[in-house]
C-alpha cells in the first residue's frame, strides 16, 4: 500500500485518519441544517479538531434529492468557510465536498488541501483544478447516476469489480491530468448508486479495493444502509452500528475514515489499532 500525503502530511499503512464531516446546508440529512449558520459550522470544526479529527470534508450540498443549489450558492456557502478554517487551523487538511470544478477552483484558492468528488467523476475537469493546484482528490463509486438522485432497482453483476474498476480507473485519470498518486483516495461510496444489499457486499469485500494499493476512504456514518440493516433505525440510533462498520473496514485496511462524530471514530480506530498490535490502547 502506498503512503497518503495531504498538506505536506503523511498517513503509512496501517496508519488511520479521521475526516469529520461539516455541511453547510440548511437540510442535511443528519444535522438538519444545525451546522448551516456560519459561526456553528466554524464551531463544528473547532469540535472535530478537538474530537481528533485529521481532516474536515466541508459541504455546501445535501446529497440526496432537494432544492436545487448552482454552483454561485455552493461558493457561497463554502469558500469563506474553508478560508475561515484554513487561518483558524493552519495545520488541519481541509477537504470540501463538491462534484463542480468551478467549485473546486475557487475553494483551492481559499486554501482546501483535498477535493472530495462523492460523485464519481460527473466533471472530469475537477482532476485537473485538483492537478492545476496540487492538492488531493477522493475518487469515487456512484453508480454512474447524477448527482443527488436516488436510482431505482439498479443492479451489477458483481458491485465489488464494478467498485473497484471504475474507482480504479478514476484513480489513473487522475494520475494522467497530473495529480500526485499518493495524494488520490478511492471511495466505494457506500449508498450512492447502491442498496444495502450493494453496500453490505462493498463493506464484506472491502479488503479487495483495499488490494489495488490506493488508500481507501469509507463513509458509513450514520447511512440508510446503516440503519435498514439494524431493522429500520432511524438516523439518530445508528451510532453503534456506524462504530461497528468502521471498525471492520479499518480491519480490513481502509484509511480513511469520514465521520459525524471525531472522537468516537478516534476511540473505536484506537481499539483496532491496538486489537492489531496486541497492546492496550493509548
């Protein structure tokens, strides 16, 4: 496996990271638009931070279906944010998650270190702002739908080798349009383009992504997939079942960890690292 390097920061194997999610949207499908204000989203951030996190993954756009947001409000809502926590936290990866490439410009130049593009590569140009500005790209699986739309019955012969090819083959892209290879992370995208079914068969697999030697990012927390496997839970009783999930995907070897909660998601990696070394946790 390769080592991830993001803002002059290096992850080994083995090694996990933490990316605490902050969205900046009145309607997300967690917080409920608790973070939307700007000065609670700057706290939020200053939560992660203290909760451990390594990274914050900034949003301007609620991933499922809702009001439409162009790419003028997207801005609006995260470039003075990232250049807030950019001066806030000097040493903090600042991500932001956005499909845009005009998007993309303009929060690298307010200081982001990482594009997350959660829908797998809708605008090719997005690796070229990541190449352009040498920062990190999170190359994802969606199923190949547009952006917050939720398919209906969508099926593959196998989701693993589907996952892995066209994350894969994003990843290489990627290399070509000129982003550095160890700062590329490849995303299963658990429940984007997928059912539970899809997504429990990525979460049993994961090793095999993790096999192709990128580091691999997963995004669980608090996710339907989450929730319809534990018999129907609503979002705000999914907590265990996310620490659960994460724990078996650091097992297996994912990287990178995207999370509502900081500091569980530190406590719960800490007890697999530990479980892995044979000591006790620090």
């Amino acid at each position: 496996m390769t080592i991830l390097r993001l803002r002059g920061r290096e992850f080994r194997p083995g090694e996990f990271a933490i990316m605490a999610v902050v969205n900046r949207t009145p309607d997300s499908f967690f917080d409920k638009g608790r973070t939307y204000g700007f000065d609670a989203a700057l706290e939020a951030v200053d939560r992660a931070v203290a909760g451990g996190a390594d990274i914050v993954d900034i949003g301007g756009v609620k991933a499922g279906p809702g009001d439409e947001v162009d790419p003028a409000e997207e801005i609006r809502r995260v470039a003075d944010l990232v250049a807030a926590v950019r001066g806030r936290h000097p040493d903090l990866i600042v991500s932001v998650d956005t499909w845009r490439a005009e998007v993309g410009e303009v929060v690298a130049q307010a200081g982001a270190d990482l594009l997350n593009d959660t829908w797998g590569g809708v605008d090719p140009a997005l690796a070229e702002v990541a190449a352009a500005h040498g920062i990190g790209l999170v190359c994802a699986h969606a199923g190949r739908v547009a952006p917050r739309t939720r398919p209906h019955r969508i099926a593959y012969a196998d989701v693993v080798a589907d996952v892995i090819g066209y994350t894969v083959d994003l990843a290489e892209r990627a290399v070509a349009a000129g982003v550095a290879r160890e700062s590329i992370l490849i995303d299963p995208a658990h429940d984007f383009g997928k059912n539970t079914y899809h997504s429990l068969e990525v979460g049993r697999r994961l090793d095999e992504m993790v096999a192709t030697g990128w580091p691999v990012l997963v995004a669980v927390s608090n996710k339907d997939f989450v929730g319809e496997t534990l018999g129907g839970l609503p979002v705000d009783e999914r907590h265990a079942g996310t620490m659960a999930t994460l724990a078996v995907s650091a097992w297996q070897g994912a990287r990178v960890f995207r999370v509502h909660d900081a500091a569980s998601a530190r406590a719960a990696l800490a007890a697999v690292t530990a479980l892995r070394q044979g000591s006790r946790p620090a």
